[in-house]
C-alpha cells in the first residue's frame, strides 16, 4: 500500500477491499496545501487496520485537522472512528451518527467549507446515491471529489432505501452544469475507481444512462413486469448477475420515481 500522489493537493492510498460494488477498492484522499504542515482525510475506509495504519504513516509528519466522509456506506466510514482516535481529530459528516465529537458543527452542509493550512474544500451537497452524499470542491486544485455519486468505471446505484432517483438526477444535472461553469473543474476524484480527467462526458453519460435504464423499466412496466425482481431479469440482462441485487435497488428506487 503505497500513497499516489494524484494532483498538487490531493494523494490516494487504495483501500484492499475490492470487489463487484467497490471496484479496485475504496479510495481513501489526502488533502493538503502543497507545503502545508496539515492535512485533511476524506473517507478512511473500511475498519482494515492495515489501511489505516498505512494512512497514518501517510500523514504521520502533518497534523490531520478534519476526516471528512462523503457518505456513510461502511466501505467509506468504518474506519473513521478509529482513524480519528489515533490522528486525535474530528470527524465531519452529514449523518449524525458518524460525527466525533457529536455536536452540530460537525456537520457538512450547502456552503460550509473547510480550511486546513493554505488549503480550501468547499461543501457540495449531492444527494442521490444515499440521502447523505455530498461532493468536495478543492477550487485550487481543480478537482471535485465524488465519493460514489460518480464512480472512476462504470455507473454507481442509487441505492434504495437509502438512496433516491429523483434528488440522484437533480444532483447529476448540477453537476454538470458545476463543471462547465467558469469554476474550473478540470478532474473529478472518484469514491472507487480511477480519475477522471473528461468530467462533462462522464456527467452526460451518466444522466444518459440513468434516463435509458428508466425508459427500460417503464417498457418493462408496460409488459407486465411488476416486481423489481422480474423487472431486473428483463432490463439487467446485460450485466454481470454478481450485481443483480444492487440493480435490484436501484430499480426499487426507479419505481419510487416512477410511482411516488
Ligand atoms: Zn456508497
């Protein structure tokens, strides 16, 4: 486990959690001012004690003001009590339940951003895969962490009932419309997967194929596929049956959408 130095600001060490929903593994970024004596940690990752020593030694000559959390799926959180325990900093999240100390201000909201030494990460709320998501805007550097509203490979799910598709696209549609302002996105830093250097392309796919996948259900809806399961059978044909129970959560909250 070897930390990547990706950008200026930003440097990944892969988590050795792979698989069918976690791609190559989850990645967890350091964040810091180029000379800067503190950092930041976004994501520690699952509760491998390997991994987070491995962050640890990363960041071992800085001090870490702030683990923040792009979402409380284990694979991204699990590790963030103990991470904060022995870096002795708090930890920043929208879910209550993952904030240390406990206290409101822990919180991630619209507008809120986080300084750490010369560096600056701004607050991008961006429900949809969970209600809880939210992107990081480091506007220095250019680059947009994703967590896993946008995955380096593939499409992510909107993962029901956690998830929801209607808040998914909105968030999607302000996403793109972010990076082709003149804020500068030049890369989005995935929860999983590689960077991604085109963010405008990934953007409209991703709405591309999320618009796709509805048109297939409401067809499957139409031909008398009513079960999510069922539905999944006829409209997932294509995809690795390994990922069939997730598509199965992601048709659930298609026929929320689609049935409010
Ligand atoms: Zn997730």
């Amino acid at each position: 486990m070897t930390v990547e130095p990706v950008t200026d600001y930003a440097s990944r060490l892969l988590a050795p959690n792979p698989g069918p929903m976690t791609l190559d593994g989850t990645n967890t970024w350091i964040l810091r001012a180029p000379g800067a004596g503190s950092a930041v940690v976004v994501d520690p990752g699952p509760m491998l004690e390997e991994h987070l020593r491995a962050v640890l030694d990363a960041v071992a000559q800085y001090s870490v003001t702030s683990v923040l959390l792009t979402h409380g799926h284990f694979d991204h959180s699990e590790g963030a009590a103990w991470f904060a325990s022995q870096a002795n900093c708090p930890v920043r999240s929208v879910d209550p339940a993952f904030r240390i100390p406990t206290d409101h201000a822990r919180g991630l909201a619209e507008g809120d951003v986080i300084t750490s030494g010369d560096l600056r990460i701004e607050v991008l709320p961006t429900p949809g895969h969970t209600m809880d998501s939210v992107c990081f805007w480091l506007p220095q550097d250019g680059s947009l962490l994703t967590g896993d509203t946008v995955l380096g490979r593939g499409t992510s799910v909107v993962a029901h009932p956690d998830g929801a598709l209607g808040p998914y696209l909105d968030s999607l549609e302000s996403l793109r419309a972010f990076a082709n302002s003149p804020a500068g996105v030049q890369r989005l830093l995935p929860g999983h997967g590689p960077v991604i250097n085109d963010p405008n392309a990934v953007l409209t796919y991703y709405l591309n194929h999320r618009h796709e996948r509805l048109n297939q259900v409401r067809t499957a809806l139409a031909a008398g596929h009513t079960t999510a399961e069922a539905i999944v059978h006829h409209v997932y044909a294509d995809v690795d049956p390994i990922l069939w129970p997730a598509a199965e959560r992601s048709v659930q909250a298609q026929l929320a959408y689609l049935n409010p």
